[in-house]
C-alpha cells in the first residue's frame, strides 16, 4: 500500500510539473514575442555600426546578445601593439584570454571585453595600425536563456518534492526509487545552472580575437641598387604609362 501511495505522489508531482510548464509559457507568450521583434544593435547617425547592447524598454530587460569579433592589423612594431592592446583591455575593464606569439604570423591576443566597452576598444585596436581583414559577428541567446532559466525553476520544485517524499517514505524500494530519480533531477539542475553561468557569461564579456602583424619594411638599396631601381621605372614607363 505504502509502495502504491509513494508511485502514486510521483506521478502527482510530473504531472503538475508538465502542467506547469504549460501555464507558464501559455503566460509569457504574447509579451516574450513582442519583445523578440525589438530591435537592437543598429547604427549611429554617421553610419557607422553600433555593438552594443539594446536600451531597456517597456519594463523589458536587455536583449542578450554574445559579441565576437576577428581582426588583422598590420603594425609598425608588433612588440609595442601588444603592450598597448593589453593595456587597452584592461582600462575598460577586460583581460587577456590567451596569447599566441609566431615569429612568421605575428602575435595573437583572445581579449575578453565588457561588452557596453566593446565598440571603443574594436574602434582603438583598429587603430594600431592597418586592418587587414575584419570580422564581427553576435548571437541571441535570449531565448536559450529565458527557456533555461524556466526549466530550471521547474526542476527546483520538482527536486523539492522528491525530498519531501524521500523523507515521508518507509521501504527501502521505496527509497531507492526516489534517490534515484533524485539524483536525475539534480543532474539536471546542475546541468542548467552551468548553461545560465556560461551563457551569463558569454553575454557580459564580448570576445576580441587580434591578430597583430609586423609590416614589412622596404629594403634600404645602396647606390647601385637606386640606379637598377631608376633604370627599371624608366623601362616600365616606356611601355606602361598609367596603371
């Protein structure tokens, strides 16, 4: 009897949890779906693209966008670009993620911005010397982090009905049954507390990959090589007069 009563309280506890989930995204609908067609990043008044985060609006919270960009820049001095890359991370707040130095490539730096800081440090790296190539991209992740954090709340009442019922029940069947699926609830828990953590994460801190290179410096030419160099331009121009 007590082994029918124990199942019969399981089953209780999903099926108010599935009716759970129903209600609250019955609820949330209209009002999450309006707040899906906002707008956000966009670009200022002289065209010029904006990486930062939506304003808030309506009671709404910012859209939860993860920034990530790529560049190349060809530098004077790549020793000297890294000191004042490292330096510009970390006056707006960011660190270096992780480095990578070639005498052949030149010197790669993951920065990890704030990402209300991101725009003006991608604008001042940019700025270190000649953009060789160039890549930004941004992910939403409200809706991942939205559907996470609901599911998470179910599982939570679902744990803590299961522990009501650990403490309740007398057969060791019983107990194990429930530890069991207790210990599955709160692999689960774990499991999306990481994902909000990492999510939560990604979105406070823009990621910056910069690739510094060193310019090539033209060879010094002695006298003869001048001469060689002025016997070829007036070849050249023999035969091409405009490029």
């Amino acid at each position: 009897m007590k082994t029918i009563l124990a199942r019969t309280l399981i089953l209780l506890c999903l099926a108010a949890l599935a009716a759970g989930c129903a209600t609250k995204k019955k609820m949330r609908g209209p009002s999450f779906a309006a707040e899906l067609a906002r707008p956000s990043a966009g670009y200022d008044a002289s065209g010029t693209p904006t990486y930062g985060q939506a304003e808030t609006r309506d009671g709404f919270s910012n859209r939860m966008r993860i920034w990530k960009a790529a560049i190349s820049v060809e530098v004077a001095d790549v020793s000297n670009a890294v000191v004042q890359a490292i330096a510009l991370a970390e006056q707006h707040g960011g660190y270096v993620e992780s480095r990578s130095d070639n005498s052949y490539t030149g010197t790669t730096l993951k920065l990890r911005l704030p990402s209300p800081a991101f725009s003006n440090v991608l604008g001042a790296a940019e700025a270190l010397g000649v953009v060789m190539a160039r890549r930004v991209e941004t992910e939403d992740v409200t809706e991942q982090y939205v559907d996470t954090e609901a599911r998470l709340k179910n599982k939570l009442v679902l744990r803590d009905r299961l522990r009501a019922l650990l403490d309740k029940a007398t057969e060791v069947k019983d107990v194990l049954a429930i530890e069991t699926e207790l210990n599955r609830v709160q692999g689960d828990v774990d499991s999306m507390e990481a994902r909000i953590r990492s999510l939560q994460g990604q979105v406070d801190y823009a990621t910056l990959d910069l690739n510094l290179k060193q310019k090539e410096k033209e060879p010094l030419l002695g006298p003869l090589g001048l001469v060689c160099k002025g016997l070829w331009w007036t070849v050249r121009k023999l035969f091409v007069l405009r490029d």
